[in-house]
C-alpha cells in the first residue's frame, strides 16, 4: 500500500499553562493518545464540539504545533524533525476560520500569489498558478478585487485559491464555514468537493456541522483530545445514541429516521438523506 | 467620522504617472520637496509652479480631488503663517499692542504657506497615482543597500502592506463595537473633551484585544503558507524599469539640476 497521506501514532499534545515566573502550573491535554490514518486522494471528516481538540489536530498536520509525545506522519515524513517542516507546510495547505484575518494581499490575485513567492517559484509560474487556482474556485472573474468587498464565502475561496496555488497533495480545512451563511457554506464546500474530485487533492475538513459532512469518505468523531468513533458517514450516523453522548448533533433527517424507528417503524439505519428517508418509508407502504 | 481617513488612497485613472515605476515616483517626490524648499526668486517659483501643473495635469487627477487633501493641514498652515507674520523682526508695517506686522513676516507667511501648500499636493500626487502595494514594492527595493547593514527592509515593507491592508478592516471593527457600545446606553460625543476621551476606553480596549487577536491568526496563516522572510522569495509582480522611468529620471534631474543652477547664479 502506498504512503498514508496522515498517519499518527499515539499522539499527544498538552499545553502548558505557567504562571509568572514560567513554571507549569497546569497541563491540559488537548490531544490523548489519538491515532489516525488517512489515504491520499480520500476526503475525511474529522467532527468534535468546541474544545475536543481538533483544531490542535489541524495545527499539527501544518506543523504549527509539534508533538509532546507520539509521532505523526504527514505524506511519510515525521514533523518533529525540523528539517521536514517546510516541505510538509508546502505540501498541506491551511484553511483557517476567519477569511478575514488568513488574507494577506490587498488584491485578489497577489493574495493567492502569496505562497508560490515564498516558495520561491519563478514569476512566469507564479502567474500561471495564480490564474490557475482562482479559476479551480470559481473566483477568476475577482482576481483584480479588494478582498475587502467580497463575501465571506467568496473570502474563503480566495483562501482555498491561496493554497491551491501551492499546489499541496492535501489541503486542511480547520472550520472553514463557521463564520459563514448557508450560501457562503455551500459555495465553500461545493469547492472543496470540486478539489477533491477534480484534482485528487486530499481534503481534511474539521468541523462540528454535521450536515457537511455526509459525502466524506470516512469520518472521525473527537470527543475531548481523543477518537471516541470511526468510519464511514452511513456507519457513524447509524449509532444515533453515542453521537449524542458527544454532545454531537445528528442530521435532522437522521434524526427523525431514528426517532420513527424507536417509534416501531422498520426503517434501516443511518439514513443521510432525505431521498433515501422517502425511498424507505415508501418500502414500508407497499 | 471614521470613513474619513484616507491613508493610501489611490486614484487610478491609468495616466503615464500611474504607469511609472514606483521608484521614480519615490525619487521624484524627494526631487520635488528639495525643489520646493530650494528654489529662489520669482523665477524659481514659476518653474516650480510649472513643474508641479504639468504633473498634476499629466496625472488627470482632478485638481478638485487634490484640493480635498489640503483641507486637513488647514489649521496647520494657518498658525505656521500667524508665527511667521508676527515673529519675523524686520520693517514694521502694522502695530498694534506689542503684536508687530514686518513687511519681512508678510513675505515669509506667504512663502511658507506656498511651499506647505505645494509639499501636500506633491506628495498626495504620489499616493494617488501609487497603489500602497507598489509603494511598498518600490520602498523595498529602493532601500534595499540598507539590508547589507542589517536594517529590516523587507520586514518593514511587509509590515506596511498588512498595515494598509487591515486599516479598513479596523475601521469596520470601531464602527462595530462603538454601535454596540451605543445600543448599551453609552455615547461618544456628550459632555468636555476629558469625558469624551474617557468615553473611548470601551472603544479602545476591544479593538485592541481584537487587533492582537487577528495578528496572532494572520501570522499563523502566513507562517502556514510557508512564509519566512524575505530571503529565497520571489515576486509575482517584479518591479522592472521601462524606458518611460528611464525619460521620467532625466527629466527630474534637469530640472533639479535647472532650479540649482538658478539659485547660484541669482
């Protein structure tokens, strides 16, 4: 089998708090003993509610945050050795939350060019990547804009454009749509999907909107720094009761799929959609 | 009150100066305050004038625009002009009291109320045909022999454009917080200047918090996309001399060279 794109091994991380004079006074362990796979090419879901350590998880894939313990691989190459640093900030992009506060340029166009300069790509190249990335997110028509007048979604796919052009194997969405409305979500996710198929990038989402993620390929739930479930979106969201022991909120349709099957109807588990809700409850008729 | 602010503002209209390579701008605007501060005599002063029209009406911004700039030293000139009308000794034209009119003070008010005036629209005139990016490009490169002694120029470069860049984001910030402030009973423009300087410390506080916040997020996502400096960087938009800058160096120089001449020989 070919290289896990992410592979983590019993990782660990804590934060330290320290008083005044810099002794630890508190160790809060954000990451415990998590272990996490993830192919090239896939696109996974990592879910958990606020404080369950995945935004740490998504630091670590960047390389902004180093392992206490443990070891994490990104595309076969450890990130505690410093020496790999550059290559894997270079190979996975970062999306972070707030679009504002993640553009640097004041156009459009020399925002996404931002990364190729401080990879050192040629000029030429620069443009072509540039030109490239903003069309893969629909926002060439933009390139000569202020961010500033742009929406929040379209904000966000300048982000995306931004790290495409570094041409990553894996891009890490840390939140992406939380500031968003529902038409900045969709748009956001529409392209990341896009990313995914088209390109064959690895797509790692991190978010607590359920919602988003039932077209992943796989999908991690983390509940205080560690991987409390696994597996498929159809296998997840048919084990209704330990999602909610999370504090996770199941998907509406999921939801009333559960609750009419409490309620004695014989409907198969983990229901996503609502086509497939009609489709089994029609079944049930005939 | 806040939209009035207007560091960096650009007004493209795509004339030859706009078009001109930002460090001709920079030296041309060195040029232009030596100019003004240097020349001498009646003759001086309508080539000056001269120089400083053509540039205006080369550039096609609105001299009404221009004007708008000058609004805000106003005050400034005005007691720049008052100090020198009545603390120049000389010829006393008027007096009343102890305060004293020369006929020096008259002339030296006029002159240096010129030579503002011209400083403001000379250097306006540069920001306006200059995008603040180019600006800092043009800054970068043009001070770069100073990194051989260890100054921060791409450092400082870089910090400029994010300041530019996040100036309206803030403003947006302020009006958000001072609405917020407001829908909680508070106000901003009631009572002596001491209570209205008071009033701002809810204001203030947050967009602090919130301004160290957002350089905290931004220089993670730089440092993200790989950022590290200025060292192996390549540039997307390299700045490259066209013959256009090449002419605009030599007209510059003559006509410092011009100006100088006149000054030894009157």
């Amino acid at each position: 089998m070919a290289t896990m794109m992410v592979k983590a091994r019993q990782l660990v991380h804590e934060y330290i708090r320290r008083d005044e004079e810099g002794n630890p006074i508190a160790t809060q362990a954000a990451l415990d003993h998590v272990d996490i796979d993830i192919e090239p090419g896939s696109f996974v879901a990592i879910l958990g509610h606020n404080g369950s350590g995945k935004s740490t998880l998504a630091k670590h894939l960047n390389v902004l945050l180093s392992p206490t313990e443990g070891t994490l691989w990104v595309d076969g190459k450890d990130t505690s050795d410093m020496d790999n640093l550059w290559k894997i900030r270079q190979n996975t992009g970062m999306v972070f939350q707030n679009p504002d506060n993640q553009i640097i340029g004041s156009i459009v166009e020399e925002d996404v060019g931002f990364g190729p300069e401080n990879i050192g790509v040629p000029t030429d190249e620069i443009w072509q990547r540039v030109e490239d990335s903003l069309r893969a997110v629909g926002m060439l028509k933009y390139r000569s804009h202020s961010p500033n007048k742009l929406s929040g979604g379209q904000k966000q796919r300048v982000a995306i454009a931004g790290v495409v052009a570094m041409q990553p194997k894996c891009i890490v969405l840390d939140e992406p749509t939380a500031m968003l409305d529902p038409n900045g979500r969709k748009e956001v996710l529409r392209t990341v999907h896009e990313l995914n198929r088209k390109k064959g990038v690895t797509i790692i989402l991190i978010t607590h909107y359920m919602e988003e993620v039932t077209d992943a390929d796989y999908i991690y739930v983390m509940d205080s720094g560690s991987v409390v479930m696994q597996g498929t979106p159809r296998e997840i969201f048919s084990r209704v009761e330990s999602l909610k022991a999370h504090r996770m909120d199941v998907p509406q349709i999921t939801l009333l799929a559960h609750e009419l099957k409490q309620a004695g109807l014989n409907l198969p588990d983990g229901i996503l959609t609502r086509e497939e809700l009609i489709e089994a409850l029609e079944k049930l008729q005939v | 009150m806040l939209r009035d602010i207007t560091i960096g503002q650009y007004y493209p209209t795509g004339s030859v100066i706009h078009r001109m390579d930002p460090r001709v701008k920079l030296f041309g605007t060195l040029v232009f305050l030596i100019s003004v501060f240097a020349y001498k005599g009646i003759v001086g002063f309508a080539i000056v004038t001269l120089f400083l029209a053509a540039l205006i009406s080369i550039s096609k911004v609105p001299f009404r625009y221009m004007i708008k700039g000058l609004r805000a030293i106003m005050i400034l000139m005005l007691i720049t002009a008052l100090f020198n009308l009545f603390l120049t000794p000389g010829e006393v034209l008027i007096q009343v009291w102890k305060l004293k009119i020369t006929k020096e003070g008259v002339m030296s008010a006029i002159r240096m109320a010129i030579r503002l005036t011209y400083l403001i629209l000379g250097t306006s005139l540069m920001t306006l045909t200059t995008t603040p990016n180019q600006l800092t490009d043009g800054l970068e490169k043009a001070l770069k022999p100073l990194a051989k002694i260890h100054v921060p120029v791409h450092e400082i470069s870089m910090m400029m454009s994010i300041a530019l860049r996040f100036i309206p984001i803030l403003i947006e910030e302020t009006d958000k917080i001072m609405k917020a402030q407001m829908a909680r009973g508070a106000s901003f423009d009631e009572g002596n200047i001491i209570k209205k300087a008071k009033s701002l410390i809810p204001l203030l506080v947050p967009l602090f918090v919130s301004a160290f916040r957002r350089a905290n997020d931004l220089a993670m996502a730089m440092e993200a996309r790989c950022y590290c400096g200025g060292d192996g960087r390549t540039k997307m938009k390299p700045l490259r001399y066209q013959s256009l800058d090449y002419q605009a160096y030599a007209v510059l120089i003559l006509y410092l060279a011009l100006l100088l001449a006149l000054r030894v020989v009157l």
